[in-house]
C-alpha cells in the first residue's frame, strides 16, 4: 500500500534557460525602423511652425506717443510747417499763506522714535544699591505667595460618557 503524495509537480520544461531565451527564437533587428519617429515628426513639425511666425506677435499695448497713437503727428502728415512744436513753460510753485505756523492736530507723543524733535542727549543711568528689608520683631511675617483660586484643574470628561453617545450605543436602557 501506498499512501497518497505530498504534493504535486508540472513537469520539466522544454528549452533554453539563460540570456536570449525566447519562446520563439531570436528576432532579427531591422535597420530602418526608428524607435523616436513621432519625436523626429512632432519636432519638424515646432520648426516649421516657428519659421512662419513673426519676429514679435501683435500687442495691443502699442508704445505711447504723447497723444497716444500709434505712429507719431510727424510721419502721418509729413508736412513739418504746420505743426506747432509744443512750447513748455516752467511755472513757479504756488506759495499758500497761512494765518499762523502748522501745529498738529494730534500731536505725537514725547520721546525717542515719537516726535518730529532731535534726538535726546544721552543720560547715564545711575547705578542701583539693593536694599534688604529687615524683618521688624513682633510682627508676624506676610506670606511671600497667594494662591489666586482655590479650585484644581481636572481632566476633560470622556465623550464615552456623554449622554447623547450612550443614548447611540445602548438604546434600549434609555427608552421611554
């Protein structure tokens, strides 16, 4: 008697193992094919297209002339004799008079990087001797710290315990 097998197993296979191992043999390589065709195409394409355009594209932002037109009065009319050159005149500035001196109306306060006055002279600040407060006998001696409450700080409750959550989780000990 024998008993039934482990395991079962495919049978050996037929053919090569290694490097240049097909299923059908060697494919020969073909000089003529090329691999990157669509790039060679597409990049002919980009030059071709790039040969028919412009030095610059049309802008709607011409250069602005002092009337704002594209070509300048000169070169349209081309007659020099009657346009008028434009004769500037230097003006002299308006001086306002006023009753009394400028004061303002909220004025800054005193002091370094707040008014409009120079900065002040440098004044040396004099030196600080420590004085200890001698405890006077008879008095009973103040407390150094004061608690400001009287209450601890205690953990945030579990959200398990909210009322809402164990309605949720267990129903039917909160029916009516």
């Amino acid at each position: 008697m024998i008993g039934p097998r482990n395991f079962l197993t495919n049978p050996i296979k037929k053919g090569r193992v290694g490097k240049n191992t097909t299923f059908g043999g060697q494919i020969p390589f073909k000089e003529g094919d090329d691999y990157c065709i669509a790039k060679v195409i597409a990049t002919k394409e980009r030059h071709y297209h790039q040969s028919k355009l412009q030095d610059k594209p049309f802008s709607q932002m011409s250069r602005r002339n002092h009337k704002g037109l594209f070509n300048k009065d000169m070169e349209v009319f081309d007659v020099k004799d009657q346009i008028k050159k434009i004769v500037r005149t230097q003006t002299a500035p308006r001086i306002a008079e006023h009753e009394r001196a400028f004061r303002p109306a909220n004025p800054l306060k005193k002091g370094y990087n707040g008014t409009i006055d120079k900065f002040p002279a440098y004044i040396e600040n004099p030196p600080r001797g420590l004085v200890r407060k001698r405890p006077v006998e008879g008095e009973e001696e103040k407390p150094r710290f004061k608690m400001t409450t009287n209450s601890y700080s205690r953990p945030t409750p579990s959200i398990a315990t909210s009322m809402k959550n164990m309605r949720s989780a267990f129903p039917s000990v909160f029916r009516r």
